[in-house]
C-alpha cells in the first residue's frame, strides 16, 4: 500500500553499439585462424610435397617408426627396405619424414 511499484526506465538500457558487441568475437577468430588453422594447413601443405617427392633411395621413418631405405615405388604405396632382402609395402601417407642421405649407415 504505501510502496509504490519501481519499474526499470527504458533509457537506462545498455546502448546498442552494433560491431563492438562483436568485436571480442572477430578477435577470438582472427586469433584462432593465426595459431591453429594456418601452421597445420601448412604442414599439411609440406607433407604433401614431400610425398608427391619420395623417389628410390631416399631414407624415411614411417609412422610406425620403421627406418628403410624406399626400394619401390607405386601410386598409393611404397616399397620400404627395412633389412637386407626384407621389403615391406606401406602406405604413402604412412611415411613421417624423408631422413638425409646416410643416416641408416650412421645408425647402424
């Protein structure tokens, strides 16, 4: 009775400043593209290469951590020489690295 009722004014809303509400938003995706997307396009970029690159002779370690020297090679596969007379056939995509030539004989 003696209280009256308090009701919210409608200028005391938050202003509407459009872009700037989105701004924290733009800034997580710009941050986003720059550290994650970008470096892992371009190593898959790299890695590409140096598949579409692998030519007999060249030294690799596989995924599986096999090192071989590449005997064979085919369009989805190649042929890996991990011992004298031993060939295994993996897949192209299933080669991590191309080590430098020599680094089989140092190993050993």
């Amino acid at each position: 009775m003696f209280i009256s009722n308090a009701y919210a004014d409608a200028a005391a809303a938050a202003p509407d400043n459009g872009i700037m509400n989105f701004l924290p938003l733009i800034a997580l995706i710009v941050v986003f593209y720059f550290l994650i997307l970008r470096p892992q396009t371009k190593r898959a970029k790299e890695q590409k290469t140096m598949i579409a690159a692998l030519q007999r002779g060249d030294e690799v370690v596989t995924v599986g951590g096999e090192v071989g020297t590449v005997s064979k090679v085919y369009d989805q596969y190649v042929g890996v020489e991990i011992a004298e007379n031993l060939i295994v056939m993996v897949q192209k995509s299933a080669i991590q690295s191309v080590l430098p030539k020599g680094t089989i004989k140092a190993i050993k």
